[in-house]
C-alpha cells in the first residue's frame, strides 16, 4: 500500500486525523517521524535535526491557525553521545522559543539508525481546516518556496554549513494565527506545493490554476538549479520547506498583508476542478515519506 493510499484509509477509521493536525475541542495535536536515511542527510548536525524534527510538528500546529504550547520527542540512535544529544536538544529547544512555545522533553531509545518522533500540542478555538476553499478565491503561500531541495544538493556538494542553515526553517506559527481569521482553507507545504493542492484539492473538492512565473523561489534555488527544469523541481516536487498553503477571498488580501508578519504571495486562483499550472495539469507528485 503506498502512502497517499494508507492515509486515506487511515482518515475513513479516524476523521480527526484528516487535517495537518488532530482537534480536540480547542487543544491542537501533530506529530511526525523522522528518520536518518530519508530525513537527515550526511552533514546535518545534530543541533539542526532537534530543530528541524519539532519545526515539523510546530508546522502542522501553525497549519491549523494554532498557537504552540509545548513539544516533546523521542530520541532513538545506535549509542548516545552525551555532546551530541545536548546539541539535539539546543536545536529542539530554540525551534520552541522561536515560536513562543517550550520543548519539555520526551523519551530515550536505541535504533540502528538516528530516529526522531516528535509531538507538539497547540490551542485554538477556531482552527482553520484544510476542507473549507471556496472557488472564486485566491490561492497563496508564505515566504519562498524551494529552499529544503537547495540545501539537499548543498549537503551533497559538502556546503555543510550553508546546507544546515537553509534546513533551520522558522515554524509559520505566528503567520498562522494572523492568517487564520482570513484564511478559508489552509495545509502547510512539508510534502511540496504540488501535492499540497492536489491535498487541498481533494479535502475542498474544488480546483486550483497556479501561474509559474507568480511562484516565491528561494534565492538559493536560482543559485544551485542549472535548468528551469530543475527550478521547478526544487521549488514545486521537493517539498519539506514547512511554507503555509492557503486560500483567501480577494478582498481579504491586502487585509492579510498587513497583518502577517512574513511576506505573502498570489500564486493562483480557486477552481471548481482540476489542478493546473500556466494551462497544463500539476502532476500530484511530491516528498514521499519511504525508502
């Protein structure tokens, strides 16, 4: 059974689960597994995994319009190092105060390779769900778009130091309270933006027109892709840049603007099917968690 198709089944057992998040009255669940072979690359520190492992989680809680409380992780590696397993838990912590949250621990276990499962509990009253787009609005993302598959070829040119930096993204959290009052719909982009709205897509039943030239690239990208071919794939299939996707009425735009504290970019409009870019269909394809 292959991923798209285990969490489908897995949304029919438990409706709750259908969002980056789970909602239980107003307290906000996410938590994510990652792993050595297909999440931290040769020339990660360990500082940038415990960032990066609980950014994911606080991600999908800034998804949701959340605020962050706390997150906890388990740690399981070959042998533990003492310096090493602080450095995780520098990186774990200052993710959290980054969003205003606090990271309280979490649990110790041996694995034949480095393995994280972090969690993360938020709050909010009013989430904002990624099956409420309306066609007619518009589509948009924060920030830019690319810079995790930048930093994957820079880990494999051995620019370890600019690699890590590029992987120590900023949770959208504060984005995501600002934009949820406005917002009809809203995922972030850890699987890529391409799936992301075949994702949104499915959840709204409705359809996306994306305009390529309109799409936020990472400096980064332009300085490490040779071909337009490339740019595409870093920016649009790679995923794992932990960007919000998210649907608003045009009206609202300007209104959002202000309020967000990062910038915000039209990439499109709300359809009533089918999901295209410049006229031709966005193939639904993008980070897959596996082998």
């Amino acid at each position: 059974m292959e991923e798209d198709e285990a969490l489908a089944a897995i949304y029919e057992w438990l409706p709750k689960a259908g969002d980056d998040a789970a909602v239980v009255d107003e307290l906000i669940f996410a938590t994510d597994m990652l792993h050595e072979r297909t999440d931290f690359p040769e020339g990660m520190t360990q500082y940038t995994a415990g960032w990066r492992a609980v950014g994911a989680s606080l991600s999908d809680i800034a998804a949701m319009g959340a605020e962050a409380t706390a997150a906890i992780a388990v740690y399981a590696a070959p042998q533990f190092e003492p310096d090493e397993l602080h450095s995780f838990i520098e990186g774990a912590r200052d993710v959290c105060e980054l969003t205003d949250s606090q990271y309280v621990g979490g649990d110790l276990d041996q694995h034949e390779e480095l393995t994280v499962v972090s969690s993360v509990i938020g709050y909010t009253d009013t989430p904002t769900l990624r099956s409420t787009a309306s066609p007619g609005d518009a589509v948009a993302v924060t920030g830019t778009l690319g810079r995790t598959g930048a930093a994957l070829r820079l880990f494999e040119q051995g620019a370890h130091e600019q690699a890590n930096a590029l992987f120590q993204f900023e949770p959208r959290v504060t984005a995501g309270q600002a934009l949820a009052p406005y917002a009809s719909a809203m995922m972030d982009s850890s699987d890529g933006l391409a799936r992301s709205l075949h994702q949104l897509a499915d959840a709204s039943d409705c359809g996306f027109v994306i305009d390529w030239d309109q799409i936020p690239l990472d400096n980064t990208v332009r300085e490490t892709a040779v071909t337009d071919a490339e740019e595409r794939e870093l920016g649009v299939y790679t995923g794992e840049d932990f960007e919000l996707v998210f649907t608003i009425p045009h009206n609202q735009i300007d209104t959002v603007r202000d309020a967000c504290s990062v910038p915000i970019t039209i990439i499109g409009d709300v359809t009533d099917h089918g999901v295209m870019i410049d006229d031709q269909p966005l193939p639904n394809r993008g980070f897959t968690h596996g082998y």
